[in-house]
C-alpha cells in the first residue's frame, strides 16, 4: 500500500495513522478511568489501573536559588533530531 509512496509522504501517511489511533485510545483510556474500577478484563487482555505519586522539578524555583554559573555547570546540551510534517494542498 505504501511501496510506491515517497519516504515522506510514507512517513506522514504513518504518522497521521498513529495520530488517529492515539486519539481513539485516548478516549478508550478515558473511559477506563471513569469507569473507577481498577481491574477491566476482556477476553484479549486484562487492564490493572493504578495510581503513582510522580515527583517533578521546578526548574524556575531552583533557578531563584542558583546564580547564573552553577546553572551552566549544572545545564547539558544534547542534539536533538524532530520531523516536522506539513500536508501538502493538492489541487483539484
């Protein structure tokens, strides 16, 4: 379905793909959640909900406590690689 497809137009066909999919088990996972039970079971698959305490940085506050050196001797800088799409408009 996709062999005579450029590598873009592959990658963007994909990527709107999982961005359905993401959407749909968003709304899936929502339902789960609402449900308030912490066991679903299907015939395929069993889903356990849990809770996790997640703790996170304040990145601000900390930098109020930091001078601007021990920022930088505390700051890494790493390449990263990011794919953007933009649809072309076809014309009729």
């Amino acid at each position: 379905m996709l062999d005579n497809l450029s590598t873009a137009d592959k990658y963007a066909t994909i990527k709107a793909r999982i961005d359905e999919l993401e959407a749909e088990l968003k709304v899936v996972r929502d339902q789960i959640i609402a449900s308030g039970t912490e066991t679903v079971t299907g015939e395929f698959a069993d889903i356990k909900v849990t809770l996790t305490e997640r703790t996170s940085f304040d990145q601000t506050l900390a930098k109020s406590f930091l001078t601007a050196e021990q920022i930088n001797a505390c700051t890494k800088k790493s390449v990263v690689t990011t794919l953007r799409v933009k649809a072309k408009v076809g014309e009729v």
